[in-house]
C-alpha cells in the first residue's frame, strides 16, 4: 500500500505539470479553433530560461532558495510570454482567415523552427541543474519502504493549485475573461459587440505561455536535466491530455493531465517502463471510442 501511495504522489506531480502545459492547448483551440503545435517548444524555452535564470543567480550570489524560485519564475513567465506573443503575431495572427491547414502547418513550421533555434544557440547536449530544492516530509514506512513527499513536488503541487485558482478567477470574474468567454462563443458577433479579438487572442496566448513556462521551469528542477527537444514528447503529451480531459475545457485539460501523469507512473512502476506511452494512448483511445468529446467537453453546436 505504500508503495502504491508513493506512485501516486509521483503520478499527481507528473500530471500536474502536464496540465499546466495543456491548458495551453485547450486555450487556443477554444477561442480559434486551432491546435498550437509550437506550444510544446515554449515549454522548452520556458525552462531552458529557467536553468540559464538559475544559473546566473548563483554566480551572483543569490543563495537563499525561496527568492530564486520567485525570480526565476517571473523571468521564465515574462521571455515565454515574449516567444507566445509573437509567436501569435507572426505566424497564426495573418492566416486567422484561411483555409484551416494554412495555420496547422505553420504551427508544425513553427515549432521545428523554434526546436532548431534553441539547438543552435545552447546546443545540443543535455544541461544539467544542481539541486536547488532538496529535502522532503516523511509520510509513512512500512517494512522499510518509505513514502516522502519531497519538497519539490509539494512546490509543483501548490504552485498548479494556485495557478489554478488565480486562472479559475481570471475566467470567471475580469473583463479579459469576459472578452474570452465571447470570443469563444462566436468571434464574429464578439467583435460586432466591442470586444478587441485580437487583443484578446493575444492574451489568450501570453498566458497560455506563460503557464507553460512555469511547467518548464518545474520540469528543470524535478528532473534536473533538459535538451532542446524536451518540448516535442511533453506537447505531444499535454495535448493527449487536452484532448483526454475534453478540448476546450479549462478543468478537463488539468484533470486529463493528472490521469495520463498517474497512468504513466503507474504502468512504469507495475508493468514495463519500455509501453508507458502505449497505455497512456490505449487509456486516450478508448475514451474517445465511447466518449469522443473527452471526459468533460461537450459537444460542439453547428451554427447554421
């Protein structure tokens, strides 16, 4: 029973970080209608910003940990949201009106262009980050094993319940959240009506970003290890979660990424860690044979 308990912890850390990417995802499909592929690499050089943040704070001297996570945090949210926002102004924002493979290549584009950027520029080996975050609380042992619930992952858990809540109010109580909800609706009648769709479009991507961000820099410290091409397996995941948890609902995008994380936890630790994505997908494929509109989307209304 420990050990269960144990891989559940793990599961809920992996899957939190998947939701966080996912959210993205669901964001952008929601209000446009289109899958960001590129958003997978924002991810990475949200945390490949992360680890050079890291990096620079400790040769200045910043040693006390609480600080650094707080500045690394802002600094790989705000460059993520830079790459998001222009990633929306340069390569979806001008095919907005075409043909929908117009934009879904250019997000394919996009997202090989960013991957070999970064190559380029940090290389292609893997970087490794000392331990910023060590220590953890003890939960229980029984016959020698022991379930700990580490510091890090209590980090990544409070950190995605408290985005979580502050998105949840963002959505349901400001103007921005107003203007998203409309253009989700119907973007048309939503700029007929006042609202700035292309502000708000915008916006939808700096945040989506942004949380992305925030999962890269979680990876970087879990891990303590990433490469340029960690953003291609991760958005591949986040957006099986998406589409497990319904795309283009907010809370199914997280619950979708908890249950792939807890699956894929689960399979590694009971069965062979080689088929962990093959169960992820079988688990994908079956809610979509019964319930094609995921775990809590809906179905999508034809307007005629």
């Amino acid at each position: 029973m420990t050990y269960f308990v144990q891989q559940l912890i793990n599961g809920l850390s992996l899957g939190a970080i998947y939701g966080l990417i996912a959210i993205g995802y669901t964001m952008v499909y929601g209000i446009i209608g289109m899958i960001n592929f590129a958003h997978g690499e924002i991810y990475m050089i949200g945390a490949f910003v992360a680890l050079i943040a890291f990096t620079l704070l400790g040769l200045i001297g910043v040693t006390w940990v609480p600080l650094a996570l707080v500045l690394v945090l802002v600094a790989a949210m705000f460059f993520a949201a830079i790459y998001g926002w222009t990633l929306e102004r340069v390569a979806y924002r001008p095919l907005r009106g075409a043909p929908r493979l117009a934009p879904l290549i250019s997000a394919i584009g996009m997202s090989i262009f960013l991957q070999n950027y970064v190559q380029l520029v940090q290389g292609a080996r893997l970087k490794p980050l000392a331990p910023v975050v060590t220590g953890g609380v003890k939960i229980a042992e029984t016959d020698g094993f022991v379930v700990q619930l580490s510091n890090i992952q209590i980090f990544i858990l409070v950190v995605t319940v408290g985005l979580m809540a502050v998105f949840a109010y963002l959505i349901a109580r400001t103007a921005l959240g107003r203007a998203q909800r409309a253009c989700q609706q119907d973007l048309t009648m939503a700029a007929l009506l006042g609202v700035n769709i292309d502000r708000t479009i915008a916006l939808t991507f700096v945040i989506g970003a942004a949380l992305a961000a925030v999962a890269g820099m979680m990876v970087t410290l879990y891990y303590g290890v990433i490469d340029f091409y960690i953003g291609f397996l991760a958005g591949i995941k986040a957006f099986t979660a998406a589409v497990l948890g319904g795309i283009g609902s907010l809370p199914g995008a997280v619950l979708g990424g908890l249950i792939l994380g807890v699956i894929e936890v689960f399979w590694s630790a009971y069965f062979s860690i080689e088929y962990k994505d093959v169960a992820a997908y079988s688990i994908l494929v079956l809610v979509l044979i019964f319930r094609p509109t995921g775990l809590l989307g809906k179905p999508e209304i034809e307007k005629v």
